[in-house]
C-alpha cells in the first residue's frame, strides 16, 4: 500500500497527471458505477430527437485530460 501524503507537496508528487493509474494501483477507485448505466451518445441523440423543434439544445462535456 502506498503511503498516506503528509502535505500537498507529497500528494503531488504521488499524482502524476501524465501517467494514469493501473487498475491494480491502492489509489485507484472505480467510479464506473456512479457514472450510471447510460450510454453518453444514446442520451445526447434521444435529448435532440425529443426536443422542441424550436428550441437549441446544448450540451457541455467536460473531464479530466485523457478521459475521454
């Protein structure tokens, strides 16, 4: 197990943004089952498709560099 940062300095240097964590990795957490079962596309189709014909709709994706 890794150890626990101390300061912000240690929690930084534990965290390298470039490099993402195994699965295997003590600080890996599986958010999969909090990000629901929906698939992104068919959410975003099924809003357009079943909007007011005159009302735009927008969208916003947001997410941590190399998400996706």
């Amino acid at each position: 197990m890794t150890d626990r940062a101390k300061t912000v300095a240690d929690a930084y240097r534990a965290c390298n943004p470039e490099k993402p964590l195994s699965a295997e990795d003590d600080r890996y957490v599986d958010l999969s089952e909090s990000r629901g079962v929906e698939h992104i596309a068919e959410l975003i189709t099924w809003r357009i498709q079943n909007s007011e014909p005159a009302v735009q709709i927008k969208q916003l994706f947001t997410g941590h560099r190399g998400s996706g």
